[in-house]
C-alpha cells in the first residue's frame, strides 16, 4: 500500500500536466509540481485555499467571471468535463490552459473530489495563430492576383485616353484630366502591390549583396528622401554581406520598410537610421529605425495583415508582403515600437553556410 502511494505520488510529481485536485467542501487539497511550475506559485500559497480564492489567483482582470464560473459550474454539473482558458501566472504573464476534469469517489463516506488536468497550450495556440494568417495570406494572394490581372488593362487605356485629351482640352477642363490621372495613378500603385502580393514563387534565386541592394532601393526612394525634414543616416556593414535571394522581391522589403518609416516622419524632425550587420552567428541583420509616430500596441498586432492601413491611401499590403517575402527567403521579422518615439524594423536572413548547408 504504502509502495503503491508513493509510486503514484512519483508519476504526479513527474507528469508534465497540472494537476489540482479539489475536495468536496471546494478546497484545493492537492496540486503537483507542473502546478507549481506553470502557474509560478507555491505549494504553499495554493493548498488549503478555497476555490474561489485559488481562482482568484489566476484573474486576467479583476471581475472576469470565466473560471470562477467554469469551477462553480462543474460543482453543480453544468458544465462540460473540457475547456479552455486563459489564465495569468504569479509574473503577470497570460498563458493559455486546456484543462480537462473528473470526479474521483474516494470510497467509503469519504465523498469526491474534482480533479483538474491542465495543459499549457499557449505555444500550440500561438502556432495556430501563425498558421490560420499564413492560409490567410495564400487565398488572398489568389484573389489578389486575379483582380489585379483584369484591373491592368481598363487601367492603362484610361491612362492612355486621358494623356492624350490633356493635349486637346482648354485650361477649363484641365483640372478634371489632372484629376483622371492622378486617380490612375493610385489605383496603378494598388495593382502593383496587388501583383507583387500575389506574385508567391521567388524565381530565380541568386546571392545578392545586400548592401549593394540597400544602395539601390535608395536611389528609387530618392524623391521621398529628399521631400522630407528627417535625416537618413545610413550604417552599412563593412563586412560582404550576402543572401541567397530574389532581387526584386528583396528590394520591395527594403524599399516598403524605408518608405513607412519615411512616411511615418511627416510632419517631423529626426532621424532614420537604416543600418546592416553581419551577424557572429554569420546571418544578415538589416534594420530600419526611425523617431516617427510609432504604432500602438492594438495597431501592432494588425499591421501585418493584408490591407490594414492607418493612412490615407495606403494599401496596407507593405509589410504583409514584407512578411511573405522575408518567410520564402526564411528569414524573420522583428518590431519593436513606441507610440511618440518611434519604431525599430529588423530583419533577419539566413547566413551564407545556413544555405549551404541545406543544399544537397
Ligand atoms: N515605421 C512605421 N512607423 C509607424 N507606423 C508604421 C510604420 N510601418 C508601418 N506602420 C503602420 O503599419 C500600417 C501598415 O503598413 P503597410 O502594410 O506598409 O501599409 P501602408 O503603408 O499602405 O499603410 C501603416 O498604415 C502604419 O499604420
Ligand atoms: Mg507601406
């Protein structure tokens, strides 16, 4: 008997799922170490509590009714044996549980006690989040591609159309051609960033010097640079610094990062710095900084979507093919932002020995 205890007690504490086990009259009686692990509390501050203030331990905010009301209602058999909630660690950090529950008779008049098996699923949601954008992306891409496709051709006669009228009209309707094609003109941004959305292959990949590239996206953001009041200041590594890549999907990474944070500038004073390195474990870092408006934590979250825009006229398919381009190259996206002070964009590409490596 005594074997048999401790042999339980062993796969508990081993076990890498919490488990509380609550008695009948709602007091925690028993939590193991995964417990303590997870939620960053002790034993101590755990055992002996009643559930509702165990629960209250665990409070996203205060007031919020969802565990408290899972725990009440699986004492009154409303609810189901499985769900799942988000809960907040000792360190204020939120974490995601599935948690999955059983009544256990422990014999003789001696009642039952609930028992809770909980997982931390938060990097599986995580996961599932990234995965449900990606697929997003990829039927967008679809559409995308065909809109733009039958957008090109109306597009360019109406452009066509209204350069020649300009050489035939008066002063009076002047105006309104000007007007016809600066519309043409945004609406044939929009199918460029449309087209590039779609565009999903990166054919043909070759090593391209990245600070070369760097160079090269400046001379087309030219104008914009020269329009604003901001200083661009540029720290390119000395190093030779190669990605194996497609150039032009490249440079609309460059290009798009450098052109928000120049628009992110207006109407202020200040710096962008855009800089390279070459990383000691051999990957290439460019980042772009600047001291622009920055973007607000909601706003953070979107920004990646598909045609999410703060701005009027944007397209809001800048950093979702930023995002797109950088994963087929297997890089990585970083944003570190603060609103009134600025934003930091980092990019990283894989180093030249990574891609070795993987060829075969
Ligand atoms: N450097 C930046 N500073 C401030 N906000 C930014 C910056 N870069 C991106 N954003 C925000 O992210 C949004 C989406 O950017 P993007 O996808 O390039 O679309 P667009 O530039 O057409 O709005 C922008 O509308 C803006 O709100
Ligand atoms: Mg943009």
């Amino acid at each position: 008997m005594e074997y048999l205890r401790s042999y339980l007690e062993s796969i508990l504490e081993s076990t890498n799922a919490s488990i509380i086990v609550i008695n009948q009259e709602g007091k925690v009686e028993a939590v193991n170490r995964e417990t303590e692990r997870a939620t960053g509390y002790s034993r101590g501050e755990m055992l002996g509590k009643d559930v509702s203030d165990f629960v209250r331990l665990f409070l996203i905010s205060e007031g919020e009714p969802t565990i408290r009301h899972y725990l009440l209602g699986l004492f009154e058999g409303r609810e189901k044996d499985s769900f799942e909630l988000q809960f907040r660690t000792k360190t204020g950090e939120v974490r995601h549980g599935l948690f999955n529950t059983a009544w256990v008779e422990k014999g003789g008049n001696r009642g039952r006690s609930l028992i809770l098996v909980a997982m931390d699923i938060t990097q599986m949601k995580a996961l599932e989040q990234q995965v449900i954008h990606a697929e997003k992306l990829a039927s967008l891409g679809t559409l995308a591609a065909g809109i733009a496709h039958d957008l090109n051709n109306p597009l360019t006669i109406i452009s066509a159309d209204a350069q020649l009228l300009k050489s035939r009209v008066g002063d009076k309707d002047m105006e309104k051609v000007n007007r016809i094609l600066e519309g043409a003109e945004r609406i044939r941004v929009l199918v460029r960033d449309l087209t590039t959305y779609a565009r999903f292959d990166v054919a043909g990949k070759e090593w391209v010097d990245f600070n070369q590239l760097i160079e090269r996206s400046l001379l087309l953001l030219h104008y914009e640079i020269r329009k604003g009041d901001f200083d661009l200041v540029l720290e390119l590594s000395p190093d030779n610094l190669r990605v194996h890549g497609n150039m032009s999907s490249l440079e609309q990474v460059v290009v798009n990062l450098i052109l928000n944070s120049i628009q992110a500038m207006t109407g202020r004073t200040g710096k962008i710095l855009v800089k390279t390195c070459l990383r000691p474990d051999g990957r290439v870092e460019f980042r772009v900084e600047d001291q622009g408006a920055g973007i607000s934590e909601e706003n953070l979250a979107r920004i990646f979507e598909p045609f999410f825009s703060t701005k009027k006229g944007g397209t809001g398919l800048g950093l979702s093919n930023v995002l797109r381009i950088t994963n087929e190259h297997r890089g990585k996206v970083k944003v570190e932002s603060k609103v009134g002070v600025g934003t930091i964009f980092i990019v990283v590409f894989p180093g030249e020995e990574d891609i070795k490596k993987s060829e075969w």
